[in-house]
C-alpha cells in the first residue's frame, strides 16, 4: 500500500492509520494577540460555544505554529498541552515560542486510546532506515531500500527469534543525524555498523 494516493493533497495523511498517535478534535479561534512567552491563549465563543463548553480538557493536544510544535497535525502528538481551562482561557503547558495572531485557528487533538490490553506499538516499531544504520550485532534489517522501515519482532515454536521489516515510505536520499535508528517497544536499538 502506497504512502500517498494519485489523488491526496500535500495536507493529507499517510494512509497508516495505526501509524496515528491523535485525531482532531476541535478548531478554535484565537480572540486576541498571544505574545510570545504566554501559557495563556483566550479563544472567541460565548456560553455553549466557549472553549470550556465545548469538551475541552487538560492533557489534549495544542498544535499552532509558535507553540512550540514538534508533532503534526492531527496526526503526531504535539509537544505542547492543554493545562487547564476556564471559559475561553487556555493554560498551556509550555510558554508560546512566538507570536500568535488574532483570528488564528488552533486545532485541539486528542490522543487515540486503544482498547484494554493492546498496547499500540506499531508507531515506536517504525524506524528510518539510512544506508549508515542498517544493522547492529542482533539484528539485520535485510534489505535494499532505505526510509520508514516497520519493524516486527516474532519468536517461532522453537524459540528462535526473527525480525520481519516491511518499508512504509522509500526514500531516495534518507539522512539521519546520527546512527541511532530508534527504539522499539521490544527493547532493540538500531544502530549503524
């Protein structure tokens, strides 16, 4: 399955969707300038539109450029959350980086909860394999492409152990900055040979 149909637009999502961490939630709009260092961000509505009416909780996601954003929307969980809210107030967990404007649109996220005993690990078993870090002394991920490699670890009958990668997104030119290939939730580091 492709990365990306004939017919996606730059904005949409990979077609990965146990790749996902959030889901959208809620767009509000900004009521006011946001200076750069706030935690505090008044959004417009009043009564059942305000923020706090409309289900809006600690622990969501804030994704707005300036707030410190290392996710994507919608897709990847932003390094930045809600704190607390109060009408139209939002505490944020961490100080804006910059600017925001009035009149911007900020999407609130909420993070995909799996169900009880299932744990989503496919998101952290999905490495970027680079033509310098394909290998370590336990595990060889054997094959010729580089890019966004899922990895998955299985153990046979016997007990002998084996690795099954399959590539997400080849990259023609994958660089990374260093060799560390990532975590896995099986306790494996890749690491370049």
């Amino acid at each position: 399955m492709s990365a990306w149909g004939n017919t996606d637009a730059i904005t949409d999502k990979p077609h990965f969707p146990v790749e996902r961490q959030v889901h959208e939630y809620l767009y509000l709009t900004t009521a006011n300038l946001t200076l750069s260092g706030s935690r505090t961000i008044q959004f417009t509505g009043t009564g059942a539109a305000d923020v706090a009416n409309q289900g809006v909780t600690a622990n969501m996601y804030v994704v707005v450029a300036n707030s410190g954003v290392s996710g994507e929307a919608g897709f990847f969980a932003s390094n930045v959350v809600v704190s607390s809210v109060s009408g139209n107030i939002v505490v944020l967990s961490a100080a804006t980086t910059g600017n925001i404007a009035a009149g911007a649109t900020v999407e609130i996220d909420k993070g995909i909860v799996y169900g009880a005993g299932s744990a989503n690990t496919y998101n952290q078993d999905t490495i970027l394999v680079t033509p310098s870090r394909i290998a370590n002394a336990t595990v060889n991920v054997n094959h010729s492409s580089t890019g966004w490699t899922y990895v998955l670890k299985s153990t046979n009958n016997d007990g002998t152990v084996r690795y099954r990668s399959e590539v997400l997104v080849a990259l023609a030119n994958s660089v990374a900055s260093n060799t560390n290939s990532g975590n896995t939730s099986f306790a494996q580091v890749y690491t370049g040979v």
